[in-house]
C-alpha cells in the first residue's frame, strides 16, 4: 500500500513539472534616449531548455 502512495506522488511531481527539463526565456534590450525621450535599440531573446533533476 505504501509503495502506490510513493509511485503516485513522484508521478504528481513529475507532472507538475518539478523534475524534467524546463524552458528559460532571456532577453537583453538596449535602451537609448534621444532628444530626451528613451527608444528602444535593441531586443536579444533567446531561449533554452535546462533540466531540474
């Protein structure tokens, strides 16, 4: 009986997504200013998939 209670739980942190591989979004932006108003220069997104376990 204990050992169902054991495989349901890491079945419910693996689907929570606790343990696996998740997805990281950075993104860096250059911002200026211009005759004093700030514009945007430059977006740099990248993405990557990193694991928890």
């Amino acid at each position: 009986m204990r050992s169902i209670f054991v495989i349901i739980l890491i079945a419910l942190i693996m689907a929570s997504g606790c343990l696996g591989e998740k997805t990281v979004i950075k993104a860096n932006v250059t911002i200026t200013e211009h005759n004093g108003t700030p514009v945007i220069d430059i977006i740099d997104v990248t993405s990557a998939k990193v694991s928890n376990a």
